[in-house]
C-alpha cells in the first residue's frame, strides 16, 4: 500500500538525522511553539525536507520538526500543524501522526490555541479535552483501511486517555494552576463561527471550538496511541462578548500564557511513564 510505503520513507529520512527513539509526539498549536526551544540535544528538520510532509501557510506556525529530549524525556515535536482549512487532505493533515507511530511514538500530546463557547471560562484558560464533536462531516478514516496501521472501526469512547486527563490535572493542583476540562468542536474554518454556530455549539454540549486536534487524535487513536488534549482558550467564541474576533488576537493570548502552558506541559512530560 502506498501510504505504508510513503510512512517508511519519512520514517527513514527522519531516523538518518537522530539518534534516538522518540517516546512521546507533541503538536504545538498557534502561539505555542516556542516549548521546541527548550528541547535538548535538538534535531530539527525542517517539514519541506521530510518526504511526504505538508507545510502549513498558518501564521504562528514554523513548519520543523524537533526531536530531542525534555524533562528527561524523548520526544517528537511538531512546531506548527497542518488544517483542513488550508486545502489539506486529511492524510496530509494526519501524516505525521502516522510518521511518529512508525518511529515508536506511544503517546501524543496535542496543544491548539481555540474559542471558549462555555460561558464560565475566559480568555487565557488552559482546557484538558474530555471528549470532541467532529463538526465537520468527514473524518481522517475515510477509505480503504491499512490493518498494518488500525482496524477498520476504532473505537473512541475513551479516545483522550483518562490516566493522562487525571495525570495532568494531579500537576496543575501541584503547580497551583487552574485549568478547565471539556468538550472541543472540531470547526473547519477558515471563518470563525457565526454568533448562530456557537449557539448550536453550545446546545450540542461542547465548551470549546477550534479548527484542528480531532483529525490528529482520530489517527493516534487508530494507531494506538495514548492521547493528551490541551486547549488554549484564546478568546470566547463569536456572540458571547459581541465583538469581533482576530487571529492577531489568539496569537496574543496564547502568547501571553504561554508560560504557565509551558510549566504544565513540562512537568506532565516529567511524571509521565
């Protein structure tokens, strides 16, 4: 199959420039990069090098892969991600999801920079994800399945793994850092919802809304990994404060508490098995 041929090649590429094995994938969202520049003994490898491998256009992502360790830990870092939005198949979008399982990734932390929809939360929060809506209409898992890479109809009861829900909510009481927990709304963008979406969205029942993660956990689940969501509630969603919305905006904001994400995500690392 070409998609197991295409997953070796990157595979390959990647394994020529390291010499380590990454235990645990991180996709860093809009804003969140700058956690890569705390990786030690750090490879990076630019996305356009890697066969196979998209480059997002998205303001606030850089487009390298940087693999090295943190807190003691090996890790394969996405600095920036690719989105349906873009014009992305969602095998692009989700490839190097399957590129990390290939090089013995078992569990995956993905970061996003998103709208709060739950009234009660307010730009800044940090948000673990309980659960997701896939709003979309489609999903990454379309097609002729590889049984190398999955079965046929996973199941996603428990797709964002409880341990590690119940791990990171034990370091952010240690830290002294409120987060909230919740559902996320996977959007495709690029238009921010109408003030009539988010309340549809509301009474669906997600507390969040974004334009990336559920194509990238839908895989890791496939491929059988251990899966961590983390939002960064940027601003609240369209029609809650009747003002208008920027990504200028979510780029502030995720830079703004950046610092505590960084303290969170460092320290889940350091206590994960």
């Amino acid at each position: 199959m070409h998609q197991t041929e295409h997953i070796l090649q990157a595979k390959n590429y990647i394994m020529e420039k390291i010499n380590l094995k990454p235990e645990i994938g991180l996709i860093l969202g809009s804003g969140l990069g700058v956690l890569a520049e705390e990786i030690e003994h750090a490879v990076t490898i630019p996305y356009d090098e890697i066969p196979y491998f998209a480059k997002s256009s998205a303001i606030g992502h850089a487009n390298e892969l940087v693999i090295g360790e943190l807190m003691g830990k090996k890790v394969v870092t996405m600095k920036g991600r690719f989105h349906y939005y873009e014009g992305f198949t969602l095998d692009e979008v989700t490839f190097p999801v399957r590129v990390m399982k290939a090089l013995g990734v078992d569990s995956l932390i993905i970061t996003n920079a998103c709208g709060a929809v739950n009234t009660s939360f307010q730009p800044g929060d940090l948000m673990l994800i309980s659960d997701h809506i896939n709003l979309v209409g489609t999903n990454p898992l379309i097609g002729p399945n590889n049984d190398e890479l999955g079965i046929r109809f996973p199941d996603l009861s428990q797709l964002y793994t409880p341990e590690l829900r119940n791990l990171a909510k034990k370091v952010a009481a240690d830290l002294n850092l409120p987060i909230q927990e919740g559902v996320y709304a996977w959007w495709s963008g690029p238009t921010y919802e109408t003030p009539a979406e988010i309340r549809m969205i509301r009474t669906l029942g997600a507390d969040a809304v974004g334009m990336s993660t559920v194509p990238e956990a839908i895989v890791a689940r496939h491929s059988h990994m251990q899966v961590l969501g983390i939002s960064c509630l940027t601003n609240m969603a369209s029609g809650i404060l009747n003002q208008p919305l920027s990504h200028d905006e979510v780029i502030d904001v995720a830079g703004k508490v950046k610092v505590k994400f960084i303290s969170l995500i460092k320290e889940i690392l350091k206590e994960m098995n």
